[in-house]
C-alpha cells in the first residue's frame, strides 16, 4: 500500500492454488466530487481464469431511511426482476415505494440491461427530498446489477466478468461524482 496526498495505491497477489494465481492493481483517487477507482487484475497463473467484480456501494444521504424519496436511474432500458414489492420499476428508474422496515430487512432489484452493444455502465442513486445523488460509472458493461437496498442505504453492485488467459492483464474503472442538485 502507498499513500499520496489525493491517492492511494493497493496491490493484492495471490501466489498459485493449483494454477491459478493472479496480482490486483487498484488506485483510489480523489478530486473535488469525485472518487475514481482503476483496477488492474493480471493472470500470473499458468491457467485461464473467469471471475466477476463489483463493490458494494453503501449509499446513504442526510441520515434519510430508504424510503419514497429514494430513487435508482439507469441510462437505457433494462429487464427486472424484483421479489419484494417495496421496489417498482418506472420506465428508466427503480422507485422506493415505501421504506424499508426493520421487519423487511432488506429489498433486491436484479437488473439487465437490453442494450447489448453498450460499452460501460452507469446508474445514479438519487434522494429527491435532500436534493442529492451519486452518479456511479462502470468503464465496461456490467454482466448484472443488483440493487440492494436497507433500512439506511441503498448498494448498487455492478458486477463486471472478467475473463483471463495465463499473462493477460484487464483493467477497468469505477467513477463515483457526488452531487447536490
């Protein structure tokens, strides 16, 4: 680890479990309203790999419990399936139609997106009543999302796969902005 006055820097490897080994790169960087994050992940394993990423993304405004000011916008159409009925789906953007209680626990939305050619992905988590939100930006297309969501935040997970022969090397970034509308 390495740290610098608007950065730090992560290396995580993994030396080899039957073949598979591998080295992530990430460099957290922060400048004004904005928090980038550029990972790289080599294979340094003798054999082919396939995984997926993604971070959790606990978003949380103005200490507001999830609830009707909560809302999740995507850029293009997308499918959804939702388990709960605390989510409703409103053309582009998921919709908190009542808050989630300690008795719900928790609400999933899984989402794919229809536009198949894209070449990143992005969503915007919005409080309506704060006037706030975070626009959060994949460089490449999520494989799935999966919007979490808790009595106090709201995660959306982007999940990218990741796919490598021995001595390939990936890399991809995740931007956070930081908004008050």
């Amino acid at each position: 680890m390495k740290w610098e006055a608007d950065r730090a820097i992560f290396r995580q490897t993994c030396k080899g479990v039957n073949g598979h080994a591998y080295a992530l790169d990430a460099e957290v960087s922060v400048a004004d309203s904005v928090v980038t994050i550029t990972y790289k992940l080599t294979n340094s394993g003798t054999r082919a790999f396939t995984t997926e990423q993604y971070a959790h993304n606990f978003f949380h405004f103005d200490g507001r419990a999830t609830g009707p000011d909560y809302e999740v916008e995507f850029p293009g159409e997308f499918d959804v399936k939702i388990p709960k009925p605390v989510i409703e789906k409103h053309g582009r953007k998921l919709h908190f139609i009542g808050e989630i209680s300690p008795k719900i626990k928790a609400a999933d939305a899984f989402v794919s997106a229809k536009d198949e050619s894209r070449k990143s992905d992005s969503v915007v988590v919005r409080n309506t009543q704060a006037g706030m939100e975070i626009h959060a930006t994949v460089s490449m297309p999520a494989a799935r999302v999966v919007v979490h969501a808790g009595p106090v935040y709201v995660c959306p997970e982007q999940f990218v796969k990741i796919s490598l022969n021995p001595g390939e090397s990936k890399q991809w970034v995740r931007t956070y902005k930081f908004q008050i509308n």
